[in-house]
C-alpha cells in the first residue's frame, strides 16, 4: 500500500492518539505506521475499543471496490409515491428497514426517502400517500 499523507491534519491528528510527530515525517504516514499508532493508542489507553474498531474500518473499507457496496437493482426495496402510509409501515415491518427510497413511475425516478420513524404521527390517517407534504422533507439532492 502506498504512502497515506496527512498534510494539514496529520500533526493535528497524530497527537489524539497520544504521539507527538516529529521531523520529515510529521505528516507522511504509510497505512501500516497508522495501524501501528491505532494499536498503540489503545493499548495505552487513549482509544476506546470502539473508537479502535471505527477507524480501523476506515482503511478497511478504503479497499472496498463499489461493487461490493451496491445493491443490484432486481434488489432494490423501494416504494412507489402512490403507497399509503399503512401500506409503508406494513413494507418497513417486513422488510426490516429503517429507511426506503421513494420513486415516481420508474425505480430511477427517486423522489425522496421515507423514514420508518417518521410514520408513525401519520398512521392515524392511513389514507394518506406520499404525494401529501409530508414527504417534501426528505429530498434526495440533485
């Protein structure tokens, strides 16, 4: 692996974990000496467990191809603009997710994003779809 620099922030973030950096390599750090300083600092007691984990996944992750992350699209759980709220906590109940997609005719035509959390002040009216305002709190940037 290459050589990771960390121009501005690298002497900002080497003392977090406890080091003070020093000399030509104050800011250049290769992916290895990082895992060592992550390791370092949690065995002296600087970094949580957790907070050891999170980063360490960041360089994992950092390998992670962009097809390993998407979802084939005949994958896809989505829900059409015209679904009632009922009909959306029922979708969210089975499936078991904390948010969906919300398209217009076509899966590539997204709207929007509902949120499970924020049906629930809506279920008493459970004629109502998303074409309501409701929704319009949810855009997805252009």
């Amino acid at each position: 692996m290459g050589l990771v620099t960390l121009p501005c922030c690298g002497t900002r973030t080497v003392p977090l974990f406890g080091l003070h950096p020093s000399g030509e390599h104050a800011s250049i750090y290769t992916a290895g000496e990082l895992r060592q300083l992550i390791d370092i600092s949690h065995t002296s007691g600087h970094l949580e467990a957790e907070e050891k984990k999170l980063i360490n996944r960041v360089f994992d992750f950092a390998d992670t191809e962009v097809r390993e992350a998407m979802i084939p699209r005949t994958a896809i759980s989505a829900l059409p603009l015209s679904t009632t709220f009922e009909e959306a906590k029922v979708a969210f109940r089975t499936l078991g997710y904390s948010r969906m997609p919300v398209y217009r005719e076509r899966l590539d035509d997204v709207v929007g994003i509902i949120f499970r959390r924020d049906l629930e002040p809506y279920l008493e009216n459970p004629n109502l779809t998303f074409t309501t305002p409701q929704l319009d709190s949810f855009p997805l940037p252009d």
